[in-house]
C-alpha cells in the first residue's frame, strides 16, 4: 500500500488535514483531555472540546498550542498522532510524506518544534510552509506571477499579514492578536463593566453570532448568562452591538496598524497591483461581522472574505502536495 501525502494546518483553535487526493478528512478543535492523576490521555479533539471547562478537578482539558505555535510540545504530539491514526495515514510499511503550516515570522526554534513534532508521528519526509502563502494559494489566489497579492489571515492564535508575488512572501507581518484574543477581550470587557464572569465559549458564540464591528446598532441586544463576582451567584445581564464593538476596538485596531504598516513597506509597484486586486481575508478570524467593510474603510483598498475562510489554510496544502517539486525547492 502506498503511502499518503497529507497536509495539516496547525491551528491554535482547529487542526485541519487534508490527504491528497481524498481532500479534508479531518477538522477538529485543538484540545487533548487529560488525567492529571495518572497522565492519561481521556478524548482528543471534539469530544475534549466538549470537556473543555466542565471537567471535575482530576481532568484537564488542555491546548497544546498557542500563538500559533507549540506551546506543549508532548501533548501535541499526543494530538497529531490520535489524528494521524484516526485517519489511517500510516500503516506498519508506508509512511506519509507531511507538509505543515506555521505562522510567518516565527523563530527557528519554534519552527523546528512543528517539524520535529511532525517527524514524531513517524512521518517519512516533513514539509515546512508558511501560513499566509499556503492559505493565498487555497484562496484561489495565482500568486506564481510577478504582481501582488495581499492576504490577510486571521486564526485564532496568529494574525498573518503578507504581500506575495513570483511564489514567494515579499513582505509579512505577524502578531498575536486574533479570534483567542477576541474571545478574551469580551470576557475582559464583560467582567469589567458588569461584574459578570462568562466563560470562553460564551465569549466566541458572542463574538461569532452577535458582534459587529462596523456599524453596530445599540438597539441591538443580547442576554448573557454568568456568574456575579459579588454575590457569586448565577445573573443575567443585557448587552448591545456598540458595547461589543468597544470590547474588541484595541485588538482590531492593532491588527488595521500591523496592515497599514505592510502596506507601507511594500514596493510601489505593487503597491499598485494590490489597489487594483484587493486583499483577500482568511481564517475564522476574517468571518467577524463588519470587518471587511472597516479594513476597506480604514486602508483605503477593497477587501474581501475568500470563498471558504476557514479551510483556505488546508486546501492550499492540497494544492502544494499536488507540486511538490515547488516544496523541495522551498525546504532545501
């Protein structure tokens, strides 16, 4: 039996792996649970993620990464291996060639920590691409020619800028501010304002089913359930768009900053090209009601959502496991 090529995105919210020629055959959350007791595994993925926040004392649902990148690095190993089994990728004679992803402007160290997490799960050969080019690629975006293209991807760990042309990345930025942030900042903005502790999932279907940020409307309302920090009791409260928009403005605005300051450093005449082309948005992050329409505002250049934001990053690793002589000449 021969042996498969897959492609994984190793996201700090999702982990998503795509096989050639099959396309993606697994999307599930980041998260191993674990028996602090005995350092047993208990679930992997959805059913950890169903965990998360709920467990009793003795088990602990944990992310193994952050940021974008290994911030446990034997639970992700534990995580890519109960995925790599899952979907049959190795057997006892083959074993698969691999290319993951990682953010732009990351350390060596931590780049070597993806492969070397890879080459773990008994990969035969390990493939290393950056985030912004492979999901411009799964975007659709024919970035092998000698004008711009401009992607904006935001995950939930990593936000990665970059302006690519003739294969290559020509000026990227990255910063830690994206969908986990965004979570946070509600939860932050909540407990401030109101007294009231919500938890993470609360703070993500908010973000995911209530929140704009451009043009909210105040007479917007939504009911939230948590827990009063004086009385330590169950308490509902009522919140509005304009309030949302306020929670996430810093981190926003942060990101709009780190873009303009690309826009900047990128050479004139491409500068142009990007004018005429736009800049395309990728990842859960891009899917934030009103952000496209804000970015366009505030940078002055068209923008707009990719097809399927949030398996871009996967599908353009199907797409270079397909080329994969462009691959060995990027990993020599």
């Amino acid at each position: 039996m021969l042996a498969k090529d897959i492609g994984i995105d190793l996201g700090t919210a999702n982990v998503l792996i795509y096989i050639k020629g099959e396309g993606i055959v697994l999307d599930e959350p980041s998260i191993v649970a674990i028996d602090t007791e005995n350092k047993k595994v208990i679930a992997v993925g959805k059913e950890a993620s169903e965990m998360f926040g709920r467990t009793p004392g003795s088990i602990k649902a944990i992310k193994p990464m952050k940021d974008g990148v290994i911030a446990d690095f034997e639970i992700t190993e534990i995580m890519l291996n109960t995925f790599i089994k899952k979907i049959k990728a190795r057997t006892l004679f083959a074993r698969p060639r691999i290319l993951i992803c990682c953010p732009s402007n990351i350390t060596p160290v931590e780049k070597n920590a993806i492969k070397e997490a890879a080459e773990r799960t008994g990969a035969r050969k390990v493939y290393i691409e950056e985030e912004p080019k492979v999901a411009a690629i799964g975007a659709g975006m024919d970035i092998s020619k000698p004008s711009a293209n401009m992607v904006i991807d935001i995950g939930g760990g990593t936000t990665d800028i970059a302006v690519l042309s003739m294969n290559d990345i020509v000026i990227s930025q990255s910063l830690r501010i994206a969908g986990n942030v965004f979570d946070q900042d509600i939860v932050k903005y909540i407990k401030d304002k109101y007294k009231l502790l919500i938890g993470e999932k609360t703070a993500e279907d908010i973000k995911i089913n209530f929140a704009s940020v451009y043009e909210p409307k105040k007479e917007e309302t939504l009911e939230v359930k948590g827990r009063n920090l004086l009385t330590g009791l169950p308490h509902t409260i009522t919140i509005n768009q304009v309030e949302i928009k306020e929670a996430l403005k810093d981190s926003i605005n942060k990101i709009i900053k780190t873009a303009t300051n690309v826009l900047e450093q990128t050479p004139p005449e491409l500068s142009a090209d990007i004018v005429d082309c736009g800049i395309v948005m990728t990842g859960g992050g891009a899917l934030l009601t009103g952000l496209t329409d804000l970015f366009e505002k505030e940078l002055k250049v068209p923008t707009l959502i990719a097809d399927s934001p949030l398996t871009c990053v996967a599908e353009g690793t199907g797409i270079l496991l397909n080329n994969i002589k462009l691959l060995q000449k990027d990993n020599n």
